[in-house]
C-alpha cells in the first residue's frame, strides 16, 4: 500500500493517451517495442471495434514499476461519448493526468473531463503533449490554463522551443534543462543555458511558492529563508496535489519518447499514495482504511469479455490482501467465488501473480457469478461499495434486428454488453412498442451497433423513436343516458349523467360537485380503499 499509487489517464481525444501508454510501457520494460495506432498493435486500443474506428472505447488498466514504485494506471477513452470509463477509472484512482494536445489547447473533452475530476475532488496534473507539432504554442496555451483553472496552475516544465525541432525542456523543481536525441529515451541532463537562466529562475520561484503554500512549516522556513530544499519542494507538491491547490504542468512528447521517463519519476517521487488519499465509505457509510492486515474486501468495477480467454473481472482491493485459490463471497448476489487465477495487467498482456495487497489492481479470470460494481469479501467481512455513480443517458434511438426471430438472442447479447458499459440502458417500452437504448452520443451507439454486428452476428438497424402522442381533454361536454328495466311490476331504471371538463395543471381537484341541484362526493375509487 505504501508503494502503490493508482493513476487515471484522461484527455481528449487525439491528446495521445495510448501513445503515451506505450512510451512509459517500453521504458518500464514491460514491452519490448512501442506501437502504433496506425499499426493497430498497441497495449491499450487492442479490441477489434477500437482498432476498426480509430479510437479508444474501453478504459484500459496497466501497470509500470519505475524506482520500486508500482504504478497501476487507466487509460480512459477522451471522447465524451464513453463517458463510463473515465467515471469508473477516477472512483478507483487517486490521482488524474490531463493530457493537452499542445496544438489544440484546451478543447471540450479537456473541460468535461476537468470537471469529472473536480466533482470527485482528485488531485490533478497537466500534461502537454504534441509539442513537436508546429502550431504548438507553449506559452499561450499556459495562459489559456492560467485563464481557465486561475492561479492554481504551476509549471514544473517549459519546452525551449516547440514544434519539429523540439527536443529539450527546463525543468524548474530540479533547475536542469532536459535534452533528447531525435529517437528519445533517456535525456541528456546538463545545466540551464545562459539565454534560459532568468526565465527559469522566475519559474522556480513561482514554484517554490506554491509548494510552500500547502504546508505551515514549509511556508515558514520560505519566509525565514527565501528558499526550500528539492525534497522539501517534492513534500510541499506533494500536499498541494492532496488538497488540490496546485495543478503542476509537465511536458512531453510521447510519440517520440521525449520526457516520458521525467514523467514517471515524478509520479513516483511526488504524486500521493494510496495510504495518502481520504478513505473510501461502504454503502452504510463506515469508512474503510487500505489496510493489508484487515479483512479481504475486492470492488470489481469493470467486466470485460476479451479474445480467447472470456470473462475478466477487474478488481482494487479495497482492504486485505487476496491470493490464488482464496474463497471469497459476493456480497451483492450471496454467491461462494474461488479466485483461481490472479493477474496484473498491461493492456492485452496478463501477469500471473500470487497475491495482491489492499490498493493494488489486478484481474481474475472466469468467475462464476460477478458482475460490475460487485464486492467481494472474505470472512468476517461484510463490506459493500456502491461509490461509482454514472451519468444519466443523454441520446436514444429504437432498435430491432433485422431478422425478427432474433430479438431475445439480441436482448441478450445488449445486456452482456451492458457489464463491460452500464452507460448503455435498454428498454422495452410497451407504449411505443419499441425497444429503445439509450446511450451517451451516437458514437456510443454506433460502437453497441458495430459490435452486435461483428462480434455477436445479429444484423441490426436503428429507427427514430416514436412520439407517445396522448389525447387530452380540451373543452366541456355533458351526456346523459337513463337505462330502463321492465321486471313484471312497475319499471325500473338508473341514469348515468357524465360531465367531462379540461383539468390544468395545479387546479385543485374539488371534493363536492353539484349537479341538478344536488351535492355529490367526489371519490377515485381504488386510492381510497386501498392505499396505492
């Protein structure tokens, strides 16, 4: 616990998330080459929808160790239409990375996801990426930040120039300037130029500042001193990204390898651990501590049927530890699971590992009984997590197959479907006599089309939904009828007087009516027998 920390990757989309992925997955030596979007063969976009469209649709979970630190992270698809994963990726992290695309600046993904990660209260780091491209412009896209988040942006890094010839930044924590070769990698660290020096000096000041800001004893040794030691700077970050008043900015380049590695040695030296973060409620509000010596309690908050392997359940161990062959039981469906396989991941790549301690991320595979947002716990532990709250839908249209015979086959592959994405929500509706799914955007709807099509083979179409359309009332009208029933005496008969009148919202319903110069009661009958 003491040397995890979960880490959630967000962005819009073209930001470079999943190339980003693949530089830190290489220099961590997790992979032996890096890939390419193009090539369609990297970790994170590796489901045949994703490599079909070009773009992320799932949330992917890796991991990196880099100085002994283990860094579980989740790269979150930036296109609002997948909405789901980042939600999910940020109730089970503790810290979040922006990406920018450096030519772009702040887009709408960046503001969406800005905003999910405030709503959650995550500390929160910028990172500018693309500063090869030659519409890049450095400064101006920090004033848009500055503009935007206020003063609680801080650089940690300046590039010296941007576009093609990119290759060097300032580093102002550690006052070195940072260059590469044109294939990456490991920088070369030399002192700050001559040209650089003021400017850097400024900018670590700045930083000095902040840092000092979040910490009454650091602040005093700042007034005292006009200085802090790098460790004391690293502390002082530290807990401003705890209470979210600071929001460093870093800089890299991802498709060519260029700081990535910079980057990761601040994750592990400076971002909060697992132990430093609030702790998590159970659904009766008791708050359990990440406690490896406590009780074994796993949330599973994503599912996911993968090629040539099925079911995979991913899990954070909210408490104790879990090994293979531990007897676990489902508190949300009162089923017994036994975790037979245990693995970390990377992507597509499985690890297979005996144990997993209370923070850490893994998977295990071919659960009998475990959907999304399930807990598992082990003896005398009764825990369950009910924190992942997901946005209500915002986009629907009707859908049938075009074979009539395979509607049940298709309502049931909708609603596996719905484990690996409870964004998508399915309903029958009688009324209209449709089956409509209500999504995040087309996108999103599209991707559940594409995948019914090519991984389940049901041929399906959308339509417009219909409009519920409703009569109402609209003027008053009155009629009488008088039934006559001869019984061999003298006739008998009932009257039915009906009045109908148009009702306004509001307009109290009146519990007297008079009628040819008689009081009735006015009663529903049904609410008041039985109470409904």
């Amino acid at each position: 616990t003491n040397e995890i920390k979960n880490i959630a990757l967000l962005g819009s989309s073209g930001s470079g998330k999943t190339t980003l992925v693949e530089a830190m997955l290489f220099e961590s030596g997790v992979i032996k080459r890096r890939g390419t979007i193009a090539g369609k063969n990297t970790v994170s976009d590796y489901f045949p929808v994703e490599q079909e469209y070009g773009y992320s649709v799932f949330s992917t979970v890796f991991h990196v160790e880099w100085n002994n630190k283990k860094l579980n992270m989740i790269d979150c698809p930036g296109s609002d239409d997948f909405v789901g994963g980042a939600v999910t990726a940020l109730n089970v992290t503790d810290t979040a990375i922006l990406l920018l695309n450096g030519q772009y600046g702040i887009e709408v993904g960046t503001q969406n996801h800005f905003r999910y990660i405030e709503k959650l209260n995550k500390p929160v780091i910028f990172l500018v990426n693309h500063l090869d491209n030659d519409k890049c412009d450095y400064d101006n896209l920090l004033e848009q930040l500055r503009e935007v988040y206020g003063p609680k942006v801080v650089p940690i890094q300046y590039p010296i120039s941007t576009g093609p010839d990119f290759n060097a930044v300032i580093d102002v924590l550690l006052m070195k300037k940072y260059s590469w070769k044109p294939e990456g990698g490991v920088p070369t660290i030399e002192e700050i130029p001559a040209e650089e020096k003021d400017k850097a000096l400024a900018l670590h000041k700045a930083l000095i500042e902040a840092a000092a800001e979040n910490d009454e004893v650091l602040m005093e040794k700042f007034f005292e001193q006009d200085s802090l030691t790098e460790d004391e700077m690293r502390e002082g970050i530290r807990k401003g990204l705890i209470a979210r008043g600071m929001f460093p900015v870093f800089c890299v380049c991802a498709g060519k390898d260029m700081g990535v590695r910079r980057l990761m040695e601040f994750l592990g030296n400076v971002v909060p651990y697992v132990s430093d973060m609030p702790k998590v409620a159970n659904s009766e509000g008791k708050e359990i501590t990440p406690d490896s010596n406590g009780p074994a309690s796993l949330y599973c908050f994503k599912t996911s049927v993968e090629p040539h392997i099925g079911e995979v359940s991913y899990f954070k161990v909210m408490s104790g530890k879990v090994k293979e062959g531990d007897d676990l039981l489902n508190a949300n469906r009162g089923s017994k699971e036994r975790i037979a396989q245990l693995y970390v991941v990377a992507g597509s790549n499985r690890i297979k590992i005996e144990e997993l301690q209370a923070g850490d991320i893994g998977a295990a595979v071919k659960l009998k009984d475990v959907k999304t947002r399930n807990t598992l716990n082990g003896k005398d532990c009764d825990n369950k997590f009910n924190f992942i709250k997901y946005p209500n839908s915002k986009y629907t249209r009707a859908i049938k197959p075009v074979n009539e015979a395979e509607v049940e086959k298709m309502m049931s592959a909708i609603n596996r479907m719905r484990e690996e994405d409870p964004t998508w929500v399915i309903e029958q509706s009688k009324e209209l006599r449709q089956t409509l799914v209500h999504g995040q955007g087309e996108f999103h709807l599209r991707t559940l089309k594409w995948r019914l099509e090519n991984n389940e083979k049901i041929q399906v179409k959308f339509e417009e939904p219909k409009i519920p359309y409703r009569e109402t009332i609209t003027k008053a009208a009155r009629a009488d009828y008088r039934h006559k029933k001869q019984s061999g005496g003298a006739g008998q008969f009932g009257e039915v007087h009906l009045i109908v009148e148009p009702y306004k919202e509001g307009v109290p319903v009146p519990e007297i009516y008079k009628f040819n110069g008689q009081e009735f009661k006015i009663t529903v009958r049904g609410t008041d027998e039985i109470p409904l």
